[in-house]
C-alpha cells in the first residue's frame, strides 16, 4: 500500500487499508489477514503501523494528559470532575497542593469551578484519577472556556506550536489547550472574543488546506511573519505538542 | 366501499404500483452530520419516509445499572413523531417501537468495537419524521451512517432493506401499499465486509425457495444502499463532490 | 430535564460581556439570531414546517382529525398543542414521559396562538355538538440550543398559515386553506445579573436569573406572558422586557410574512 505514504486517502469503517505486512494501529482492526478502518478518517503509516487518524470521536483519558476539567460533585475527601470524555474523573484531596481535611473539600473546590489537571492514572475499566499537585496545576478563576473536538486538538496547537502562538500573540491572550479539547483563554474581552472565534474557525475546518493563512487573515495578520516554533512562547504548563499530538503534514485530500 | 384487495400490485408490465421494477430501490439520499449537538447523525430521505437518526456516546450509562465493566453498551431508542404518519400518532413508546428499539440495537451492538469504551452507553436516537413504509430499515442505515459520523470505532457500516411478496412476486424495497396488501416482509440489514445477517425479520407466507431469493435479493440491494451510506460519510469532507444517490441508476 | 453545570467562568464571562453590551456569539443584547425556515416539508402532515434559530431546530406538524367537541364548547374546534423534548436534541432531555419543561413550552406556544384570535374556534365546527375538526399542532425538537419558546412559536404559526383542510379525505368537499389570518409570536428576555438579553442561548438559559416570555399581536398587544426561573423581574425590567418584546415581534412578523408573501 506504497501508495498510501504519499496521498492522503479517506477511508470509512470497514474498508480494506492494507495486509498483515503492516501493524493494525489506531482507527483500525485485523481480520482475515486483512487490516480495515474501524473510523472515518485519513489513513497514514508511521513505523511499521497503519492507522486512520479520526475526524471526530470522544476522547479517552491516558495518563500523563493534560486537561481542564468542570468539577460535577464534591465528595467528603474528593472531587468528581468532568474532563469531557465517556468517564467521570476523580481527584482526592491528597492530589492537590493544598492540605484537605476530611469534609472539607468544598473549601477549596466548588461545582462548577474550573480546573487545570493531568491524568494520574487511568485503570482497565477506565476509572479515571487526577492530580493538582504538579507545578502550574490549579483552580481556572477568570477567562471562558470552550470545547473543541479534541481530534482537532493538533490543528488548534499547530505544527510546533505554531498556531497557537499566532492565537496568542495577536490577541493578547493566555491560551491553555487541555488534551481533552477543552480550551482556557484569558486576557482582554475583545482579545478573547477574537480568539475563541479564530478557535471556532479553525474547529469548523480542521480539515481544510490553508488553514495557518486563513487564522492569519482573519486576525488581521497580513505579512507571513516568523514564527519562532523552535521556541514556542510556553508561560503556562502548555499542553505540550507530544510526537502524537503533532500534526502530521497537511491533512488535504 | 371499494375492495381493496382487488388492488394490482403489479401490472400488466411487470412494473409496481410507483412504476419501479421489481428488484428496484426506491430513490435513496443519506446526507452524514446534519445535527449540532449530537456527537454523530445522519438524515436519510427514502422513498417519501424522511428520517433522521442521532448518536451521543460513548457516554455515562443511564441507568447505572446497566452498566457493563467489560464492553460499551449501545442502546437505541426508534421514534414516530405524532405528524409522521395518515393519523396522528399518540406521542410515546408503544410495543412496535419497543421491538424495533430492540433488534436495532443489537445489529448495530455487532458491529460496534464495544470493548474500546468499557462502562460506557452509545445512545442512537431514531426519528421517523414521515414514515412510508420500510423504516426500520432505514432508520437502520441511518443510524450506522451517524455512528460512524460520531467517530465510534465499528467493523463496518450496516445496510438495511426489506424484500417481499407482491401479488405472488418477489419485490424489493417493500412499498406502503405492498406492505398493507402484498403476502410477505423480510426486513434485512446485512454487513457487507464479513457477509453477515444481523437483522432478520419475516411476517407472511414464503415457500422455502421464495424465501431464499428474498434473502439474496435484499443482500444484494444492501451492497448498493452500502455504496450510497459510504458517500454520505465522504462527502461530509469534500463538500465540492455531488450527491451520490441510486437515482441516476433509478432513472435508467 | 438533567441538571447542566455551566462552569463559574463562563458565568462571569456572560455578565462581564452583557455588561459591556455584547454576546458569546457577538450579538446586542436585544439581538434575534438567525431564523431560517422550510415549510410543507412532511408529506403525511397537513401542514408543516422546518425551522432554525441560530443552532435551536424544530419541526411543527399540523394534523386535522375529526372528533367531538368538548361538552363545554359545543360549536368550537379543538386545538392541541403537544411538545416532547427528545434525548435526540440535547444531552439535558431525557425519555419517557414529557418533562415539566416541555408541558410548559406546549401551554405557552398554545396560549400564545389562542389568546391572538389567530384561529377561529367557531371555523372549526362541522355539526354542533357532534363533529368538529380536532387541529393537532405538534412539535418537535431536532436541536436544542435554547429559547424554544420563540422557535417553537414561529414555528407553530408558520405551520398553521402551511396548513390544508383535508377536507375530501373526509367527505367533507374540496381541501381549502386552514381559515387564519393574524402572526402572534412571542419573544422571550432573559435576566442576567442586571441585564436583559432576548433570544438566550442554552447556556444564556443556564445562567440566567429570571426569564420572561411574551406574546404580542398583529397590533402590538400583549395576548399572553409567561415569567420562568427561579429568579424575579422588577416592575422596570417587566417594562424594558415589554419594549424589546414588542420590537423584535414586530421586525420578525414583518420578515416571516415577507419571505411567506404575505
């Protein structure tokens, strides 16, 4: 399937994607000495694997993630927080940075309040634990929030940070990706209205050729400028773009 | 009062009473994320029936209790809006939409990867807004278009129609008036990639021979509603592509 | 209805921006969003009709029967108004029996259209006492993103002026026009903090104190109000509702009976 390394190819679930030469990866399944797509999406290889990188799909917590999260519940010694994904999540008092007496738990986080975390630990039922205690993890007290899909997750990040450091530099805003697809913005009113509808457009054409030009354009950046991606401007404990997390190349077709 | 049974199914020609042949799909269109909230949809215009079916999961399980620690569990709920057919029809579950619910669910539980998503529910909303006649099997096709649209993991999408008997012929793609007044229904949904059956249903009367070319009649025409849900996925993402519908073989 | 949690900040942000007379989504205050509609889309309905409000969806279907009057209004049609919220539309709704919510979006749409004279009762009689049509206006939710009441109340009326007796089904001579002239609509002001806001989104609804919903004539009267929430409206904010509502009424009225060539 050389012809796959070059092109982008659309599949659907249940079309043929390759044969045992290769390894199912993600977004796919094996059968009859076979391998086919299990999701919409594109179709790349990558050492030895032969995945579909989904357009849509609800996230699945991994450890070491970072996310922002909705705290739902409060419980006598821990919080249940919504990270946007099929499982609650839970975080214990003893995972935060502050010293929590047993029954004490709304004094430090209420429902509804917002929160920067990593995933702990995650278990083969997918019973999700979370942690506050590394540095930069904290209560979210100002700004919005919004959702994107988190397959959009690598477009909104940009190769390198690319993307987000244009969001960033060209409305004046703290912007927070969490793995989850849920996005802190803090700064301006007018900054952060420009940002989360630079971030709606880049959700509605995460698929689209072009897209760095079309941000530029919209927030009104005329001249290519250099974007440093070398050393992508990192204030806040920034989701940071993993190899997975990467955008590919193009996603075109 | 007229006697309808005296109604001719099939004319002189050989063709049905909307002029299709007998082995003829009505005129299919699938369009894939028509819905904003939901995490996956699908709309589908067969025949006059318009219906639109949505997914939300995998999610939390509700009720709890049906929780299941090894596998997601895929619950579907088929609807008529009271508008959707000649009378209007009291708002509520009923025993027939209770039944459909059932075996829809447990096509599309076969071909969804389930054990990826332990402890979770994928919800499938299925609503009839017009119905004319075989809307399980559409609703069906929906559904596994909009599963797939929600970027649920599956083994392959699940095309659905009925075969039947019509003035003692065999007819694809049951009609309103063949299914009132015709002699058998074989509703069928039908996984192309590993050839399997994963519905099965059959009111009427068939000879063991009819019955047998009933089933490959409709496994045949699933094939062709096959090509038609995997292009309503495709064209989601290449919106300058045209519409790929049976009616261009229809009108031939 | 299930319980939706809107984060903290994202409340603060709404009051913050409504402060500075802005949206979410960048509108006024007293802004509609866009409404797009279809009608006689359902084959098997009398009457019908698509309809979106920026991201809300409904569909109304209008089905005529023939039935018995109530014994109280013999020589008057009936009209039932019935509204489900599906799981389909929102995570929030729930199956099973209709909610509080959506009984009490049905009775407004329902008052809104009576109280108007839109329909006259008395049209809808065939044989005192015996036979009169039973008008059935049902709506259905395909997206919730809230201010159904609105949504649903356009929706109604537009489906209403879609409508076509079956007449000869019924033996009853030729089909005709369902008999009504006049476009009640309502508009609905939510209260957050010290602000009002018209047309609320569903996170809008969320954070919102107080809610009030207006139903406004042809004239510019008022035929029927529906205050919801858990929160209360001053005699000045009742007031400033009443101004915005009878402003958008009168805009939307003009561009539905427009785009309907009226």
């Amino acid at each position: 399937m050389s012809q796959i390394e070059n092109e982008k190819v659309l599949v659907v679930p249940g079309q043929e994607i390759g044969d045992l030469s290769h390894r199912p990866g993600m977004g796919t399944y094996a059968s009859d000495g076979k391998i086919y797509a299990s999701q919409l999406g594109i179709v790349n290889e990558r050492s030895g694997y032969i995945n579909v990188q989904p357009f849509a799909g609800k996230y699945l917590p991994r450890q070491g993630d970072s996310v922002i999260g909705i705290v739902k519940d409060i419980g006598p010694n821990s919080w249940f927080v919504n990270i946007n994904c099929p499982y609650n999540s839970m975080l214990h008092g003893n995972e935060t940075q502050w010293k929590v007496d047993y029954g004490t738990t709304s004094q430090y986080l209420n429902v509804g309040d917002v929160i920067l975390a990593k995933i702990n630990h995650v278990d083969e039922i997918k019973r999700v634990n979370l942690t506050m205690k590394e540095h930069g993890l904290r209560k979210l007290s100002s700004g919005q929030i919004m959702t994107v899909d988190h397959t959009k997750v690598p477009r909104v990040i940009g190769k390198g940070g690319s993307m987000i450091s244009i969001l960033k530099e060209n409305t004046g805003c703290r912007i927070f990706i969490g793995q989850n697809g849920v996005i802190w913005i803090d700064g301006e009113l007018e900054g952060i209205a420009k940002a989360s509808q630079a971030i709606n457009i880049i959700d509605k054409n995460a698929q689209i050729q072009g897209l760095t030009e079309k941000i530029r354009e919209f927030l009104g950046v005329y001249e290519a400028e250099e974007v440093d991606t070398a050393l992508p401007l990192v204030e806040e404990p920034e989701a940071a773009p993993s190899p997975e997390n990467e955008e590919p190349e193009h996603q075109d077709f | 009062m007229i006697c309808l049974t005296e109604i001719k199914l099939i004319d002189d020609d050989g063709l049905r009473l909307d002029g299709r042949k007998p082995d003829e799909l009505r005129p299919i269109k699938i369009e894939a994320g028509v819905l904003d909230n939901a995490d996956g949809s699908a709309y589908v215009e067969w025949g006059n029936n318009k219906i639109i079916a949505a997914v939300y999961g995998p999610r939390e399980v509700q009720p709890k209790y049906l929780q299941d620690t090894a596998k997601a569990i895929v619950q579907v709920s088929y609807n008529m809006a009271a508008f959707a057919g000649d009378d209007r029809i009291r708002p509520g579950p009923n025993r027939r939409a209770t039944e459909i619910s059932k075996i829809t669910a447990e096509a599309l539980e076969r071909v969804i990867l389930t054990g990826q998503y332990p402890r979770s529910s994928i919800d499938v909303y299925i609503e009839v807004l017009e119905a004319d006649a075989g809307t399980r099997c559409a609703g069906l096709t929906a559904a596994s278009v909009a599963v797939a649209d929600a970027g649920i993991p599956m083994i392959d999408l699940v095309p659905s129609v009925a075969a039947g008997k019509a003035d003692g012929q065999l007819v694809l793609d049951v009609g309103k008036l063949e299914d009132n007044k015709g002699q058998a229904d074989l509703p069928l949904a039908y996984v192309p990639r590993t050839g399997e059956i994963v519905l099965l249903q059959m009111d009427g009367h068939f000879t063991r021979k009819e019955l047998e070319m009933a089933m490959k009649m409709a496994i045949d025409a699933c094939k062709e509603i096959h090509v038609i849900q995997q292009d309503a996925l495709k064209r989601k993402y290449t919106p300058q592509s045209s519409v790929n519908t049976n009616e261009q073989e229809a009108e031939q | 209805m299930k319980k939706t949690i809107i984060p903290e900040i994202k409340k603060e942000f709404i009051n913050k921006l409504a402060d500075e007379g802005t949206r979410e989504d960048g509108r006024g205050l007293s802004d509609m969003r866009e409404i797009n509609f279809e009608t006689g889309i359902i084959g098997t309905a009398d009457g019908s009709v698509r309809l979106s409000l920026g991201k809300t969806e409904v569909i109304v279907g209008i089905k005529l029967q023939i039935g018995t009057p109530y014994p109280d209004k013999q020589d008057q049609g009936v009209l039932m108004t019935g509204c489900e919220l599906k799981p389909m539309a929102h995570p929030a709704f729930e199956g099973g029996a209709p909610s509080m919510e959506a009984v009490e979006i049905a009775r407004v749409v329902d008052r809104g259209i009576r109280e108007s004279g839109m329909m006259d009762m008395y049209s809808f009689c065939i044989v005192p006492g015996e036979k009169v049509w039973l008008v059935f206006l049902d709506i259905q939710v395909l997206n919730y993103d809230g201010n159904l009441f609105d949504a649903a109340t356009m929706a109604g009326v537009l489906a209403l002026h879609n409508t076509m007796v079956p007449a000869a089904a019924n033996e009853l001579g030729d089909d005709y026009k369902l008999p009504v002239t006049l476009w009640p609509l309502t508009a609905t002001v939510v209260k957050i903090k010290n602000n009002l806001m018209a047309d609320p989104t569903f996170t809008e609804e969320n954070a919102a104190y107080a809610r009030l919903t207006i139903s406004i004539d042809d004239n510019g009267d008022i035929r029927a109000m529906q205050k919801g929430l858990k929160g209360a409206l001053t005699y000045d904010e009742v007031i400033r509702a009443l101004d915005i509502a009878q402003e958008l009424t009168q805009n939307i009225r003009a561009s539905l009976q427009k785009s309907t060539g009226v």
